[in-house]
C-alpha cells in the first residue's frame, strides 16, 4: 500500500512537470535563434495602470482599468521553419486542456489566426492568440483578471 502511494504521488507530480502553461512555453522558446520573444511582468502592469490615459492619435483611452490587474504578457514569433511545427504542437496542448474557449477563427490564404479566452461573463482570466503562416508562427498570452465590461468599453471607443 505504501509503495502504491509514494507511485501515485510520484506520477501525478511528473504530470504536473510537463503541464503546457504560456509560461512554459515562452521559457522553452524565447531564447531559441530567429525567436522574437517579449514578457511583461505584473510589477510592469501595475507601473502601466497608474499612468491614467493613453494617447491613441485622435483620442485618448484610459487603459488603468484593464492592465492593473494583468499577471503576465508573452509573446512567441518566428520564421525558423524548424521551429514552427514544435511551437505549433506546444500550443495545441496549452489550448487542448479543455479550459480554453474559442472566439474566433479567421483562415486566409494558408494563414490562421485563433482567439481562445478562459473566464466567464464578467471576468477573462487568460487570452490567447495563435497565428500561424506557412513558415512562421506568433503565440500572444495574457494572464490576470481582466473585466470584460472595461475591455469591451475600450474596444468600442
């Protein structure tokens, strides 16, 4: 009994180990050659939500309300073929976990591009965005508590 436990144990942490989170994903690519790679860190996100408003060109938006509370920003782009595919399949495993929604899907010309988001109706917990074109592929994650009436509001001004 006691080995079944400390087995049981031992296989749910290594299936923790090899979990897909955008975290995991920027760390395993970010410093691969011909990998673009940004993060932003919560302390960034905080600093960003105290400046009040944004000028956008014709108008300004305050954008406090929706960054202050996001936990982290990563960003994955290349055009290394021999990457593409492994960031691909990365990807398809952090969305597969049956937590993530689909917004949105456009298809063109080979290119696809798909908007995934956690949350309910008045919260999104983490957004996702994947594009991919022959040769070349972008993964975008934002995580944190993000109110969709704010976001909405922003979209629409």
């Amino acid at each position: 009994m006691k080995k079944a436990l400390v087995f049981f144990t031992f296989l749910i942490m290594t299936v923790n180990a090899f979990a897909q989170d955008s975290k995991y994903i920027y760390n395993k690519y970010s410093d691969e050659k011909g990998v673009s790679a940004v993060y932003i860190s919560p302390a960034m996100f905080k600093m960003i939500g105290r400046i009040p408003e944004i000028d956008t060109g014709n108008s300004s938006q305050d954008i406090s309300g929706v960054v202050r509370n996001l936990k982290g920003f990563y960003l994955i782009s290349t055009e290394n073929p021999e990457l593409v595919e492994s960031i691909k399949a990365d990807v398809k495993k952090f969305i597969g976990n049956g937590k993530f929604e689909l917004m949105m899907e456009a298809k063109d010309d080979g290119m696809a591009t798909r908007f995934y988001t956690i949350g309910n109706d008045e919260v999104i917990n983490s957004f996702v965005m994947s594009a991919y074109d022959e040769g070349e592929c972008t993964f975008i994650c934002m995580d944190g508590v993000i109110d969709r009436a704010e976001l909405e509001r922003l979209l629409t001004e």
